[in-house]
C-alpha cells in the first residue's frame, strides 16, 4: 500500500516555509519586506526560511538596484513548484484517507447502535 505520508516534504512543514512557497506561486515575484509583512516574522527569521529554500533549490534570489536602491526579489524555481506539488498531493491524500477512517468509524458506530 502506498503511504501518502512518505510523500510529505519536511521543508514545508515550517507554516512561514510553506507560506512563501504558496505565496510566491500566487505571484511573479515578491520582495523581502512584503514577505516579511505577510508572513509577520522578523528580519532573520524570514532571512533564514529563505536561506533553507534557497539551499533546497526551492527559490531563486534576484538581486539588482532600483535607482540606487538595492532591490532582492524572490521566485520559485521549477524545482520549488514541483517539490510543493508533490507534497500537497501527499497531503490531500492524507486528509482523504483519514477521513475515510472516519467515515468508516462513523458508520460502524451507526450499525452496531442498530
């Protein structure tokens, strides 16, 4: 039998790790301080998250200048897109059989009541 929790990717078991992924595939590009906002994490912990998606070949950092500003922006990479593919399917799968469990135990207790 086919174990749908093997599937499951521990990289985005962080909620600020699967928050940017998921961000960022909703979205061409972002920037630090926007992920910053919607994620409401600090500096180094964002800095960090990305760091371990960037380590994973998950996301890719663009560096450049607007005007004289320094501008990093941050995108998925095909890698990123499919490896959260992966484990969101892993994750359906996971809430379909266990709610199957629990639609069984449902009507199991239903029948013996009987």
């Amino acid at each position: 039998m086919n174990n749908p929790i093997a599937h499951l990717n521990k990289v985005f078991d962080s909620r600020v790790r699967f928050g940017i992924m998921s961000t960022l595939l909703m979205s061409d590009e972002i920037n630090f301080n926007e992920l910053k906002e919607l994620m409401a994490v600090t500096d180094g912990n964002l800095a960090s998250h990305i760091r371990t998606l960037e380590d994973c070949g998950y996301l890719e950092v663009k560096k450049g200048f607007t005007g004289k500003k320094p501008h990093t922006t941050y995108v998925v990479t095909v890698a990123g897109e499919q490896a959260l593919k992966v484990h969101l399917d892993a994750l359906e799968k996971v809430i379909r059989s266990v709610g199957g469990f629990f639609l069984f135990l449902y009507f199991v207790s239903k029948s013996t009541l009987l």
